[in-house]
C-alpha cells in the first residue's frame, strides 16, 4: 500500500451557468463543482459532474475549488503522519504542498 493521488484531476466551482450549445458540450449552473479529467489548449476542457456525466466546458466559466486543494493537504498530511516510513512521506508531502501552492495561489 502506498499514497496515490491523481493530481491530474482538479475540481473547479462554476461562476455562471452554462448552457450546452453543441453535441459533447456539458451544460452546468452557477456553483456546480466540476471535475477536470483533460485539458486542452483551445480553452474547452473536458470535464464531469457529480452525476458522472461528461462533456467539455468552457475555462473561462470556471475558477479552481480551493476546498479540494485543502483537502488534498489534509490527507497527505494524515498519512505522513500515520505511516512508518521516515524518509518518503515528509518528501511527498513537501512537494504536493509546493505544487499546490504554486497552482492554486499563482
């Protein structure tokens, strides 16, 4: 058993409703939280709700959850903690704490 995280899924809170224009778009309302599973560069990301339907949205309707970002730092911490390595779980937790902070705060 060791710590697994995705750190390339990110949850994001909707700021303003979005209707589905096209096929593969995924409409969403204001406060929705959404999670990204790809990016792309033309700004449209693929994204899933809570009830596990997909589609791509716009990044510009969407700004990043900070909860999740501190919940992530919770349960890294919980396990740094609670694990009886003593060299590895310090470094994981120092460098998720720096991407973190370097995503979301920049």
């Amino acid at each position: 058993m060791g710590l697994v995280i995705s750190i390339q899924m990110r949850q994001y809170i909707a700021l303003d409703d979005f209707k589905a224009q096209q096929k593969g778009d995924l409409g969403f309302k204001a406060g929705e939280i959404l999670t990204i599973v790809a990016t792309r560069e033309d700004g449209w990301w693929e994204a899933e709700n809570s009830k596990g339907k997909r589609g791509v949205v716009p990044i510009t309707y969407l700004q990043v959850n900070k909860y999740y970002c501190y919940y992530m730092i919770y349960y890294c911490y919980v396990y740094v903690t609670t694990t009886t390595s003593t060299i590895l779980p310090p470094v994981v937790l120092v460098l998720l704490l720096n991407y973190y902070y370097r995503y979301y705060y920049y």
